[in-house]
C-alpha cells in the first residue's frame, strides 16, 4: 500500500497540473491584432512662392582715410605762427594757414631780384639801341648787302633776352618762396599728429604734421568673387564717366548703441588675392564728421570696425527657401498631391547660411519639405500639419 501511494501520489499532481494549464490556455482572452498604420512622420514644409528678389552681400571692413600725408613746409626758416587747430584731432579747412614762417629773408631777396630784373632790362634796352646803330651804319657802308650777325649784335641782344627772363624767373621764385611762408592746408582735414611749434627752425621738406582728409572717408570691403554675379561692380575702364556703384549700408556699435550710414562703391581694387581668392571694393561715404539734423549720430571716425551690407541686383522669378531644405546633391524632398515625398533637382542661386535662393526646378504652390528626417525615401508617405489628417493608408500586397 505504502508503495503503490508513492507511484500514484506524484501522478495525480501532474495530472492537476496539466487539467489547470488547459483550463487557463482555453479560458484566456485573445488580444485584439492590429495592422500596422502606413501613416509617414509629421513634416513640415514651406509653399514655393516665386518672387521678384534682391540679393544683398554682407561683408565687414575698418574705415580709412581716404588721403593721409605728412604736411611740409617747401621752404626754410623759423617758425611765427601755427595755426590754434594744428594738434592731435584739430579740424581744418581748406586753404587754412596751419604753420608761418618768418619772411622776412625772403622779402630782402625780392627786392634784390627786383633790382636785378631792372639790370636785366636796362641792358637789353642798350643792346638793341646798340643794334640799331650798327645796322644803320652798315646800311650807309653796304647799303642792301647782308649784315653779319656780329654787326647787328644779334647774339648779344638774345642774350640781354634770356638775361631779363633769367631774374624775371628768380623775382617770381622769390614771390613764391614768400607765399609759401605760409603753409596751407591742401583739403579740409584732422591732424592726426603734430611735430612742429613755435620758436622752432624748420629745413625745406621737413615734416610738420600728419593730416588726413575728411571731405569723405573709404572702407575696404573684401567679398568673394562668386558674389560678383549679384552686384553691378564697375569693373571695366570705360571711356566716359562710370556709373555709380552700388549703395552700401555700413553698421557699427559706438556707446552701447548701433548707428547707421549710407554710402556707395566707389571702385574695385585690381587684383585678386591670392591667398583668399576674394576681391576688394572700396565704398565711399561722403562728410563722416558731419551731423545729420536732429541726430546724436557719432561721427564715422577712422578704425572704426563697421558690418557691410552692399545692395545687390534684383533677379525674378526665383524662389526662397530655408536652408535646412537643400541637400548636399542640390536636391529638395517636395511633397505632392497624395502627401508622398517626391525628390527633385533644382537650380541653386545663391545659397546662404539661413536661406536659399532658387531659379529653376519648383513650380508656384509646391510644397518643400524642410524637416530633417533619418530615412526618406521616393514615395514616402508624410503627414502634414495643415490637414489634420492621416493620409489613406498604403493598401496592402
């Protein structure tokens, strides 16, 4: 008895076990299966509008003079006199006398060379009386025959001539050694330095001070030469004036406030640098000192670091798209009719770092695609945020 328990004992306990396990897989509850949806990622996209647009070209530069010399004196002497303004930053008109000499050395040699021009002329009034009386007494001696130019004392009578215009030149020097005892400014300007005072003894040609002009002042804009395509440059020598370049608009930071000034590109430097391949404008803004009415603008002073917008050509019919929507090969993802990404090529304008322009390969009302997906394919299924809905699912194969 004892045996037979142990062998039916443990075969009774499978035998539960296997009765439980089919009551549980019979009375389980089914989960409900369901197909997968076909329906794409949410995109969003921008409508392909063409458009008359005009394609500016930033750049940046410093602000530079647009003449700087050192000021000389043509001639020597002590110093009088300088001009109250001929310091560091002083402003200047032109034609303003800057320096005086003492002149009075040269006043004494005018009234030499005065006295040397009447010298001058006396003699030659004797060489051609002198002449005249040769001439006729040859006439009395001769009568028609050819005189020599010895006995009509021509050769003396040319030189008491170039005699005379001899002192008239070295009188007329001397007047303008005097004027230039004064020493001038040549263009309104500042002074950017100045090396000269009074009571000093100054040679010819030595430097009093360094001065620029202000009438207007020039930035250096260096561009690529791929952007020469969108502005009306004037690169070519033409025989009569040359049209004005294009405007600029010049932006800089001074006291915690951007201002703003306006000028145009005055010319195109003449080469290309080698290192950059860019190619250097020179814009033009007249009066940089000057303040506008009713303005706290400060001047456009020399180093100062201005941002550079020149205004380019206008182009139709092109297409503006962000830059996220282009791909490396120049192709866009357009979604069509049925919400399926379709891949197309366009023609590439001008590609910026927030913006693409289009000239060709998108039609007016297409859709571009400008989100950023992992795996699109040609006839993906997308889901756009202006329908709210899904698209008709992809019947199955």
């Amino acid at each position: 008895m004892k045996l037979l328990l142990q062998i039916l004992l443990p075969l009774l306990v499978l035998a539960g076990a296997a009765f439980g396990g089919k009551v549980i897989v019979d009375t389980q509850k089914k989960p409900d299966v369901q197909p997968p949806s076909s329906a794409g990622p949410l995109v969003r996209f921008v409508t392909a509008e063409p458009t008359s647009l005009q394609i500016d070209v930033a750049t940046q530069g410093t602000v530079e003079a647009r003449t700087t010399i050192d000021l000389a004196a043509q001639v020597g002497g002590r110093v009088l006199a300088i001009a109250p303004d001929l310091r560091s930053g002083g402003f200047f008109d032109a034609d303003d006398v800057l320096v005086e000499i003492d002149a009075a050395d040269y006043r004494l040699a005018i009234v030499q060379q005065e006295a040397a021009v009447s010298r001058a002329e006396l003699r030659l009034l004797q060489e051609r009386a002198e002449a005249e009386t040769a001439v006729r007494a040859w006439r009395q001696l001769e009568g028609d025959k050819p005189a020599d130019a010895l006995v009509t004392r021509a050769p003396q009578v040319a030189e008491a001539e170039k005699a005379l215009a001899a002192t008239q030149a070295a009188l007329a020097r001397g007047r303008l050694d005097l004027e230039r005892t004064k020493v001038r400014a040549p263009f309104p300007g500042r002074v950017r330095s100045a090396r000269v005072d009074v009571g000093q003894t100054i040679t010819p040609g030595q430097a009093l001070a360094v001065i620029y002009a202000i009438d207007w002042a020039e930035v250096r804009l260096p561009i690529p030469d791929q952007d020469v395509a969108f502005l009306e440059l004037p690169l070519h020598r033409s025989a009569g004036a040359d049209p004005p370049g294009p405007e600029v608009t010049l932006r800089a930071t001074f006291g915690g406030a951007e201002h703003e000034w306006r000028g145009v590109v005055d010319r195109v430097e003449g080469e290309i640098d080698r290192r950059t391949r860019q190619i250097t404008v020179v814009a033009r803004i007249e009066r940089p000192y000057a303040l506008p009415a009713g303005s706290a603008r400060p001047p456009l002073a020399l180093g100062m670091f201005v941002q550079a917008t020149i205004h380019g050509r206008q182009f139709a019919d092109v297409v503006a798209i962000p830059r996220a929507a282009l791909r490396a090969d120049g192709t866009v993802w357009v979604v069509d009719a049925e919400q399926r990404l379709r891949l197309r090529q366009v023609q590439v304008l001008r590609a910026g770092r927030a913006q693409v322009v289009l000239r060709g390969g998108l039609q007016a009302g297409e859709r571009v695609c400008i989100t950023a997906l992992e795996t699109p394919t040609d006839g993906m299924f997308v889901r756009l945020p202006d329908t709210g809905t899904e698209p008709a699912p992809e019947p199955r194969k």
